[in-house]
C-alpha cells in the first residue's frame, strides 16, 4: 500500500473520529447540559487520534504529507511538494 493510500486511511479516520467527537459532545449537552468537560474530552481525543499524522513523511526527503508549507491541511499530498516523488506509487516505498 502506497503513502499516499495510507495517509488517506488516516484522513478518513480523522473524519470519523470528529463526527464522534462532535456526537459525545451533543449528547453530553443534551442529557447533563453544557459541559465544557465534554468539548475538552473531545478535544483531547482528537488529538491523540490525529498523533499518528506525524508519521506520514515522503520517504525520499521526510517531507510531511499533511503540510503544505507552514499550514497543516485535512488531505495529503500525492505528489510530494518538495522533492516530486509520487506519493501514490506503491513501488517508491524502501
């Protein structure tokens, strides 16, 4: 599987895990009221769960997937955007 196929893995994990996050968070307020305990417990989980982000580097220079200069972006690269290597070829992996 490519780096591009797995980190988009990740990306539709993140957007799984943040209708979760958003589900607990109105479900708590409509069974006990406004909690910002809840949105914290959300926020926290969806930070830990997007940890794995760092993981996604273009094998040839290191280069995240996520990040497109200083921003981090919901969708990775297929064509790493400083050193050109397509991402998305499962023969580019060491």
């Amino acid at each position: 599987m490519s780096l591009f196929e797995r980190a988009s893995r990740h990306a539709w994990f993140m957007v799984g895990a943040l209708a979760l996050a958003f589900l607990f968070v109105v479900v708590v307020d409509q069974y006990f009221g406004h909690s910002s305990i809840a949105f914290g417990i959300a926020i926290v989980g969806l930070v830990a769960a997007n940890a794995r982000m760092l993981m996604f580097n273009c094998q040839t220079c290191g280069k995240n997937v996520f990040f497109r200069g200083i921003f981090v972006v919901p969708w990775p690269n297929r064509i790493c955007g400083k050193c050109g290597t397509d991402l998305s070829d499962p023969s580019q992996i060491r």
